[in-house]
C-alpha cells in the first residue's frame, strides 16, 4: 500500500467509525461506556492507534 491510500483507508475508519457512533442515541452510547464527549477520541483511536 502507498503511503496516500494508506492515509485515505485510514480517513475513511475515522469517517465511518465517527459516523456512526454519532447516529448512536445516549442509550446506546452509555451501555458502550461512552460519553457523546469521546466520540471523536475513540474514532481517531480506531483509525490511527494510540
């Protein structure tokens, strides 16, 4: 993988993943231990670690 398609995968992980954690009601997002203040976070975890 190119260093550009491997960034654009990575961008598509965060996008999708933050998505779809926002389309989450504050249910959901609770039984997942989440608060809607760590969406960003736990998508930018998802795509690029740390």
């Amino acid at each position: 993988m190119t260093k550009i398609s491997e960034a654009l995968a990575r961008r598509k992980v965060y996008r999708q993943t933050l998505n779809e954690l926002r389309s989450l009601s504050r249910r959901e997002l609770d039984d997942l231990g989440l608060h809607a203040s760590m969406i960003t976070r736990v998508a930018y975890e998802a795509a690029y670690g740390k």
